[in-house]
C-alpha cells in the first residue's frame, strides 16, 4: 500500500492540469520553449476506431511543438486521419519536461446540472489569491514537485506554492459560507472555478463534499476539474468521504470527451477502487475507458494501472511491484479476463 502511495503522488506530481488558472486553459505560449515540445502523442474515445491506423496518420509526432487546441488544430488532424477530433489537450510536463498530447476521438459525458443564473462574484481578494495559485503551480509542476494530502487539501513541497496553498486554507476557513454561495448560485464561470479550487482548503464537512460534488456537475469543464480534483484528495485524508459521493456520476464522468474529465473521474475512482463493492461497479461501468488509458503513453496511465489491478484482484503488494515494473498489459489481463 504504501509503494502505491508513493507512486500515486508521482502521478500526481506530472502533469496536474491545464484549468487551474482563472482564464481557462494554460497555454503553452506561457511555458518554456522545452515544454512546448511533444513528449507523448496519446488518443481517448477511440473505441471502435483502428486506434493504431489514427495513430499513423496524425499530423504530429513526439519531439514536435505542441499545438494550441483551436479549430485550425482540428481541421489538420481531420484532414490528416479522417475523424475529427473533439479535443486536442496540451499538458505539461512528462519526466523529461515536454508536453503530453492527448486527442479525444469521441465519449460521452452525463448530464451536467443547469448553470446557476445570479449574477454574483466571488470577492476580488479570492479571486486574487486563486490568480496567483496559477503561476506558482506551473512552476511546481515543471520541477515535479511532489504534494501531500494528508490533511484533506493538497500542499505541494515547493515553497512559493505551499506558501499561496497555506493562504487558501486560511482564507478558505473565513469564507467558507461564501464558496458554497458562490458555486450554487453564481453565473460566473471564473468565480466558481476558482469557489471550486478554495473550497478543496475548507474544513472537511458533509456540506463540503455536497458542495463540490454538485460542483463536479457543473456545465463549465475548469469547475468540474476543480472541483472533482478537490473531492480526490478529500477522499486520501478522509475515505469516508466516497460513501457521500455519487458514484455512478464519476463513472460516467470517465467517458467524457473532456480530457480533464476522464483525468480527474480516474483519480476519484483510484481512491474509490479500494473498496472491494466500488471495484466490482468500476469494471461493470467504467473497463473500457480505463484499458484504453492503460495503454496511453504519459504517465497518468499509471492510475488506470492501479485502478485495473484491483478491478482484477491483485494483492496491492504485487500489484505496486507491477505498476512499478510497467506491467501495464499482466494489469490489463488481471482485470479483462472471463
């Protein structure tokens, strides 16, 4: 168990995600010219598809710069392979520092709750604060630097960002009735991405949890990152926590054509997976999507791996001993076969 922990906070420390700033998606114009170039070439959605033929056709490679997700990304990769893909997502950094490409071919997500119609702002001092999150956590995550969870919020080990993640939790604890306002009701996306993001440092309660898994519903992708990533690491400090939650949605929220959904459904469902019940509605609701992430290059197979392992009853033992040998496809056979 405890290799798996620390291979989890690896998985972690790699590429935590594109919508964590205030403005929706990272771009890659902002990071270094070293990180703009492509590392791994991974697809998603791609059932039923020769995932191999689409592969050989793509009009990128590994040690390209990445694209930037526009329509003109899009008609070069329909006009190269033929299908046109719902989501090309940059995300920073594999091992080497380089981009990881991700094309999403098709999925399909569970209804999303209506978007709340006052027009209401969060504060500006937290909107700040969550401003300043952003450039503090792209320098985290390009030195890889690891975060614990221990405490219910993630604290990273790079100081200028624990720094800004210890004044979220205070700021959190002060405001916590305006967070959860905020999420239900406001029209503002960037203020409830960021109410999402600051109500992850709040203290651990069942109005939290209800909060953020509303939140894990809503119609804007950056609130659902935020927020469903915050139920993630809520569930490390607090398992208690997934008997809250609605499973079937995170099931469903692994089919999406949203990148950011399938990563964060997957690091719900690791948690969840330990608990033998919630391992058997995994394989029943979510095999497909997890084989296929599985096989991806980056490094976020690695949570399939785990999730697939206990699916297939692996001792987590042997089961840390294959994640960490990259005995991905031994994972795969635990989990698939009759």
């Amino acid at each position: 168990m405890r290799n798996l922990l620390r291979i989890g906070a690896v998985v972690l420390g790699v590429g935590i995600l594109l919508v964590f700033v205030r403005f929706g998606p990272i771009l890659f114009s902002l990071f270094s010219a070293a990180t703009r170039v492509v590392g791994s070439i991974d697809l998603y959605g791609a059932e039923g598809l020769d995932a191999q033929a689409v592969r050989a056709k793509l009009p990128l490679k590994v040690g390209d710069f990445a694209p930037i997700n526009t329509p003109k990304t899009h008609i070069a990769f329909e006009k190269a392979t033929g299908y046109s893909p719902i989501e090309v997502a940059s995300v920073c950094c594999n091992e080497q520092g380089r981009a990881m490409i991700f094309v999403g071919l098709g999925g399909h997500r569970p209804p999303s709750a209506p978007r709340p119609s006052e027009s209401i702002r969060l504060a500006k001092p937290l909107l700040d604060l969550y401003d300043e999150f952003g450039p503090e956590l792209r320098s985290a995550v390009r030195a890889h630097a690891p975060e614990e969870h221990s405490s219910g919020y993630a604290l990273s080990a790079a100081p200028g960002l624990r720094s800004i993640q210890l004044r979220m939790r205070e700021a959190a604890l002060a405001h916590t009735p305006e967070l959860i306002s905020v999420l239900a009701r406001s029209n503002d996306d960037p203020s409830r991405r960021a109410a999402a993001h600051l109500l992850g440092y709040a203290q651990h309660s069942q109005q939290q949890v209800d909060a953020l898994g509303k939140a894990a519903q809503d119609p804007d992708e950056g609130v659902r990152n935020n927020a469903t990533r915050a139920l993630g690491v809520l569930i490390k400090a607090f398992p208690e926590t997934a008997d809250q939650m609605n499973l079937d949605y995170f099931l469903g929220l692994i089919h999406s054509p949203v990148w950011t959904d399938r990563n964060k459904a997957a690091m719900v469902l690791e948690e969840v997976s330990k608990r033998p019940s919630a391992a058997k509605r995994i394989h029943e609701g979510a095999l497909a999507p997890l084989v296929e992430m599985a096989r991806w290059k980056a490094p976020h197979r690695m949570m399939a791996w785990i999730i697939l392992g206990r699916i297939g009853g692996l001792n987590e033992e042997i089961l840390a001993e294959k994640v960490k040998n990259g005995q991905g496809e031994q994972i795969i056979a635990a989990a698939t076969r009759p």
